[in-house]
C-alpha cells in the first residue's frame, strides 16, 4: 500500500473512531454552542470595562474557537495515544509499513477537518446572536494551524501519560489555564501588570491575537504586532509541535 493510501485508511478509521464516541462529538459540537447559548445569549456580554465578559461579543470571537481548538485536540490526540499504548496497537503498527508521523498526520486531518465544521457552526451561531464580526480569510489559516497544533501537543501529553486517564486529566489541567491565560476571554487590561508579559508563552495567545485583529475591527494584535506575524509564530509552534509529538509516540515499547 502506498503512503498515501496507508494515510487514507487511518484517517477513515480515526474518523469512524471519533463518531462511535458519543462524549467526544458532544464536547466537539455541542459543548462549545452551549457556552455561546449562555454567554452570548442569555448572561450577555457587556461594552466596556476589562472584566469577564464585559467587552462585545466579537471580541470573544477567538475565545469561543479557542474552546474547540484547544479541547478538542489535547482531548482526544491525549487519550487516543494513551489508548494506543496500553493495547499496544503501536507495536502492531510499527510491524507495518506506516510511520509513527502517518499515523499521527492522519489522526490530524481527521481532528482539523471536525473542529474547522464546529468552528463554523460556532461562527454561524455567532451571527445569529448579533455579534459583530468580520469573516476573514485568515480564519482558513488560523483554526487549521492551531489544530495541528495542539494535536502535536495532546500526542505529547498521550505519550508521557500513565494512563488513558491521566492523559485526559493532562490535557484539561494544560486546556483549561490556557483558555483563560492567553488573551482569549480576559482582555490583558484586566490582568496584573507583572503578569500580561507571561501570556506571550502561549501558543493560544497568537491564536487570540491573530484571529481578534482579523475579525475585530480595532483590536490590537499583540506581540509580535499584525496578523500575519501571529500567524507566522503560530505556524512555526505547530511545525515543532507535531515533529516533537510524533517522535514521541512510543512505536515500540
């Protein structure tokens, strides 16, 4: 079988593994329309200030994607490696022609292809409420390039893990501070001074900064200072993050 078709198959059968699952399309679809149904729709944002949630609705816009973007592939790349690894299915795909960065490119396109339906289903939503923003081009590079990503990070997570469970558990305890440290639902004004320097470390930072300047009109694109150099950080993070996730799946144990 050529690679091609060796990448094929493993994307139709992660595909069939991802829609068996019932929790893992619920937290991929449904979870993230859930926070747009409270926040955007019945809490309401507000128009100024530097709280939570006190700015307008298309300034929340990488945040929402942020949930799917971030979540979805710690979650399932974190405890489909792990799950991997204890039925010792690695050993039996490294008897095979495929390479461990096969695999992991075929799980990826699997994982970018769902989460840009859910970022686009978010963004519909979106509109519905009454938020205002614009439907930029970069949003074709951004929500793909962060997936790829974070699945390289969830294939860290899987590898050094013990357990499924603690993959799982990993992955939420890496999501969650992300989420709300790196300019996504907290605009930097309301953070301590010392601190707003430290959500540069972020990967999800030059997400948040490059996608609120594309489709916010107004906002600042942070550090390093336009759309197309967030992205440019982005890119190169995603690039190093799926080689070191790939080299680190245990192909023989």
């Amino acid at each position: 079988m050529s690679r091609s078709g060796r990448i094929a198959a493993e994307v139709g059968a992660a595909y069939r593994s991802f829609v068996r699952r019932r929790v893992a399309v619920f937290f991929t679809f449904f979870f993230p329309v859930l926070l747009i149904a409270i926040f955007a729709g019945l809490v309401r944002t507000g128009g100024g200030g530097t709280g939570l949630f006190s700015q307008p609705p298309g300034y929340y816009v990488p945040g929402y994607l942020a949930v799917v973007v971030l979540f979805t592939p710690l979650s399932r790349l974190g405890s489909e490696v792990a799950r991997f690894r204890e039925g010792n299915r690695f050993e039996k795909l490294s008897a095979s022609p495929m390479t461990r960065w096969e695999w992991l490119l075929a799980q990826t396109l699997v994982n970018a292809a769902l989460i840009a339906l859910a970022c686009a289903v978010l963004l519909g939503l979106l509109a519905a409420t009454g938020a205002s923003f614009r439907l930029s081009p970069w949003l074709v590079l951004f929500v793909p390039t962060a997936s790829v990503l974070f699945c390289g990070v969830g294939a860290m997570l899987g590898s050094l893990a013990d357990s499924q469970d603690g993959a799982i558990t990993a992955s939420n305890g890496v999501a969650l501070p992300l989420l709300f440290l790196s300019n996504t639902f907290l605009s930097p004004a309301s953070l301590p001074s010392w601190f707003r320097p430290v959500t540069d470390l972020s990967p999800l930072s030059y997400f948040a900064y490059g996608v609120r300047a594309a489709t916010y009109p107004g906002s600042h694109a942070g550090w390093p200072g336009s759309v197309a150099a967030n992205y440019a950080v982005l890119f190169v993070l995603a690039v190093v993050a799926f080689a070191v996730g790939a080299w680190l799946i245990p192909w023989t144990e």
